[in-house]
C-alpha cells in the first residue's frame, strides 16, 4: 500500500524505517511515478514535502533562478496560497516551520491526491492513508473513536459529504484547502473555489473556448507521461467523456495509448469502446465482470480508499491495474465527472443557480437522518455543491484506489478547463447542447459511434429522435422485468442481477454481515441491519462497507 506520514511529537516505528528530522519524522512508501517532480528538503529551518505531480515547474524555476524544488520552497515560504493557487497537477504536502513548531498542509486544488490530518496538543499528523494513521494512534497508545456520522453518510449517499472519516479524530483536507496546525489547534483555509460566474459568449465561441482548454488539458497530462517515457493508460468506455480524452489525444499525436474497458460481458461500453479502440489504432484490454471477483473486495478496498466511498464504486477497476504491468504507465488518464461539468447536474437554472440543498444524489433513500446545517454553507451554489461532494467526493474517491498503482487525470477536472467552463452560459451547457455541438464541430469522427447513454444512438442533435425510442424500448422492458420479477441485466454493472444469479456471493455477503454485525450496537446497529437485510445489493454493500471500517479500524 502506497502513501506517506509526517507525524510530531509521536513514535511512527511501527510503520517501518523512516526518517527522523528532529521534531518532525516521516515515513515514505510513496509510487514514485514522477519523482523529479517531488519535493522532499530540510534546509533553512524548513521541511518542504510535495508527492504527485506538477505540470508548470518551470513557473516558479524561470522566476527564482533555481532548480524546481528549492524554488517550490522558496515559493511556498514566501505565501502559501499564492504558490498553490498557481500550481497546476495532482499533489498533496505539507511545510514545517522548525523554529515555532508550526505546520502548514494542502491538497491540489480539486483534491487529485487526498489528504488526512490528525491534530491533538503537541501532537500531529499528516497522511494520504487513514490506515498509517490509525496504526500510529493504537501504537501511541492514543484511544479514537467511531465516527457515526460517517457511517451515516455512507448508509444514504455512499460518500462523504463534509470532511468527516470513520475515525472522529482524524479529518479530510477538501478541495483547494490548507490546514495550519500550532499548539495542537487546526486551522483550515480555502485557498482555491472553482468559479461559477457565466460569461455572455456566442456558441461559437464557446466552442473555441472548450476546445482551446481542453486541447491545454490534455496536453499537460500526456506530456507528463512522455517527460518520464512512459506509455498513455486511457480509460475507454460507451460513454463520451473517456471518449473525447482518447480521442483528442490520439488526434494531438499521444498515439502510443492503451485503452482500458470493464464492464458485463456483451454490454454497450465493450462494444463501443472497442469499436473506437480499432479505429484508432490503440491496443485494447477488456476485463468482463461477470466473474464478479472484485464483489469479494470488501476488507482490500476499504482499506485502499480510506473508507472514502462505498467499496463497490469502483467494481472492476482494482482488479484490472492489478492485472497490468503498471509500470510501464505513469499515469491513468479518465474522463471524471465530465458529463457533469461540461454538461450540468440539472436542467433548471434557477435550481442549479440557487442556495445548495440536500437530499439529491443519494444512494439510497430507505434511512433519513438529520444533517449539519453548516454542509451546505461554503458553496456558492446548488451546481458547486454537486460538483464537490457527488463528483469529488464521490466518483473521484476511486482514484485514493487508482493511486496504488498509477497517478490519475482528468482533463475535465483540469483547473483552468473548468474554470472556461464555468463560464459558459448554463443554456448552453444545459442537456449536452455544447458538448455535442463541441464533438460535431471539432471531432465529427468521435460521434460516428454509439452514446452508452443513449441506447447506443450516435451522440448527434439530428440523433435525438432515436434516442427517444430507445429510450422507450429501455423503459418498456424495466417494466417487464419488474412484473416477471426478475432483475434487469441490462446495464453496466447488474449488481442485482449478479447477486440473485450467484449464490456464491450471496452467501459471503452474509458471512460478512453476520461475522461484523456485533462491532456496532444501538440504533446505527439497527439501521445497517435494516439495510442489509432489505436493501438492493448497492444498500447492502453500503452497509458492509461500514462494518468494513468497523472491522478495520476498531
């Protein structure tokens, strides 16, 4: 398991050798895919510690004269913010300050690379890996405890919504935060929101805008991996947005890809992602699921996510990096969340504009509780308030998973990509009308395959009849299965219908359950056996990733 800890005040020899730097020691198992991009110094009264990537070393290199990480120190002691305000990559770190004892900690601005810090008196912590952590506090001698209110979470929306984890005393940095932590007090600052203000713009020109930052998007990505000779890992789907970062890099001359695709055997995302795969030329990996090994995963990924999202949100993706040789790849390359921000989470702008509200992309409905009323408050609207827990928080939790084996990008999550995006008027976004225009304009040849989406009706405005019939057709046979009462095959990952149809699976969910169950009582008790013992198999896998974390951590 790959990561880091910086701890003071605090024996961390139960994690291996590490290095000891007075007040402050760190132990390091980091990937390692870009290490000359890393930072790792002492000097002058400060310990300056970056892991992941950065696309615009040169910035702060041409501007103090000096080699990329005595210029990132240089940077970030003169203001902290600024520096990471300007950065652009996937990164996590922290500066320690010898001569008052004070820590300053940081995510990327969109949290690429996630980070954790514990803060109690004298004593701190900083770590991609609640797991290292957790091991540090039982060999200190520390007591922590259960975090309800995570396990809340994750039995309703499947993810964290604030910067809550299952151990109480251990917190999330969220996007484009810093925590300074001195004299065991932790202070988080937002040095980074995405913006949200529409800019009044012709189609046309919102075209060229789209283009223009993600053609930038995608080249700081591939030029990354071609700066280290790797080769371009490139997620592939039915979809549209893995599609276009394919696509558009394969038209910029990054050919060298291998496209990556796991799905049901026989489902649309095969058919199309290999269809476009020999189109252009890439080599191709297909994983089916239908072994359903990876539903077996429960303690492997919980323990790899931080208890960060439910454990079968990524399904196959741990397994197929398991089965590469990732070594000859820097990086995975996804199109995350980029039907949401290019496109939009809803079609009413009034809504999308308006104060945040909770409730909407939950999991599961069967249990109700009673939220904090301060979530919601540091988000601008009901559009950012998405984008950060749904889409950060939630879908990208997969890539603490990812991060095992490969760096991971989106050029849809690219700071300055969304950013131009956000300024585009909200009629245009709305119901994909720029993001196919955009591919009709740009890349016609990228709509001349089949929309997952859209029943495998080719992704065209002139299309949007056919989509409506099988849109219909779609419907139409939920409906049969429902009245024969049989689940419905027909998806990306049938997870009902894998579980009715392999008794095996069924019979580990309830070892599982019935092995665990003890570990929490009282009414949060009741509730995961309610949903275990009622809910679809997604509410059922919610309820044993909790105990997963009760498992794990206590």
């Amino acid at each position: 398991m790959h990561g880091f800890l910086a701890a003071g005040n605090m024996d961390i020899e139960c994690l291996g050798q590490y290095t000891d730097m007075g007040q402050c020691k760190q132990y390091n198992h980091l990937l390692n895919k870009f290490p000359k991009d890393q930072v790792f110094l002492d000097e002058e009264g400060q310990i300056s510690f970056l892991d992941g990537y950065v696309h615009n070393k040169e910035c702060f290199c041409l501007s103090a004269g000096k080699d990329w990480q005595h210029a990132f120190a240089e940077a970030m002691r003169t203001d902290v913010g600024k520096c990471l305000r300007i950065m652009r990559g996937g990164f996590c770190g922290y500066i320690y300050n010898e001569q008052d004892a004070s820590l300053v900690a940081y995510t990327d601005q969109i949290s690429t690379k996630s980070l954790y810090y514990y803060a109690d008196e004298e004593r701190w912590m900083v770590s991609c890996s609640i797991p290292y952590m957790a091991a540090v506090l039982k060999a200190n001698g520390v007591t922590y405890h259960f975090n309800e209110m995570a396990a809340r979470y994750m039995l309703t929306y499947g993810y964290m919504l604030d910067d809550s984890t299952f151990v109480k005393e251990i917190h999330r940095l969220l996007p484009g935060q810093l925590v300074r932590i001195k004299n065991g007090s932790a202070e988080v600052e937002r040095y980074y929101a995405i913006p949200d203000g529409e800019v009044q713009m012709s189609e046309l020109e919102a075209v060229e805008r789209i283009d223009f930052a993600f053609r930038e998007a995608v080249r700081r990505e591939f030029e990354k991996d071609r700066e280290y000779g790797y080769r371009h890992l490139v997620d592939l789907s039915g979809g549209l947005d893995s599609r276009m970062v394919s696509w558009v890099a394969h038209d910029m001359g990054y050919t060298d890809q291998l496209n990556v695709t796991y799905c049901r055997y026989g489902y649309m995302d095969e058919i199309i992602s290999g269809r476009i795969a020999n189109y252009l030329g890439h080599e191709y990996v297909f994983k089916p699921l239908d072994d359903i090994g990876w539903m077996y995963d429960i303690d492997e990924i919980v323990l790899r996510n931080n208890g960060a999202a439910l454990y079968t949100g990524i399904t196959g993706g741990d397994r197929l990096l398991k089965t590469l040789n990732t070594d000859q790849f820097g990086m995975e390359h996804t199109g995350m969340i980029g039907d949401a921000v290019l496109s939009t989470f809803y079609h009413d702008r009034e809504f999308n504009y308006g104060k945040p509200k909770l409730g909407l992309h939950r999991y599961s409905t069967r249990l109700s509780y009673t939220w904090p009323d301060d979530i919601t408050q540091e988000y601008s609207c009901q559009e950012m308030f998405a984008i950060y827990t749904r889409g950060i928080l939630g879908a990208q939790s997969s890539y603490i998973i990812r991060q095992h084996y490969v760096e991971t990008a989106s050029p849809f999550m690219d700071v300055d990509f969304l950013e131009t995006v956000f300024s585009i008027p909200f009629a245009y976004r709305n119901r994909h009308h720029i993001y196919l225009k955009w591919m009709s304009k740009k890349y016609p040849g990228a709509t001349q395959f089949g929309w997952e989406k859209w029943g495998g009706v080719k992704p065209r405005e002139d299309h949007i009849f056919f989509r409506k019939v099988k849109t219909t057709q779609k419907l139409l046979w939920q409906t049969v299965c429902k009245a024969l009462k049989r689940q419905n095959s027909d998806n990306m990952n049938p997870l009902d219908f894998w579980y009715q149809e392999k008794p095996g699976i069924q019979e580990y969910y309830r070892e599982y359950f019935d092995g665990n169950r003890s570990r929490i009582s009282g009414a949060l008790g009741k509730d995961i056996s309610l949903m275990f013992e009622k809910g679809n198999v997604t509410e059922k896998s919610m309820a044993l990733t909790v105990l997963g974390a009760a498992k794990l951590y206590f």
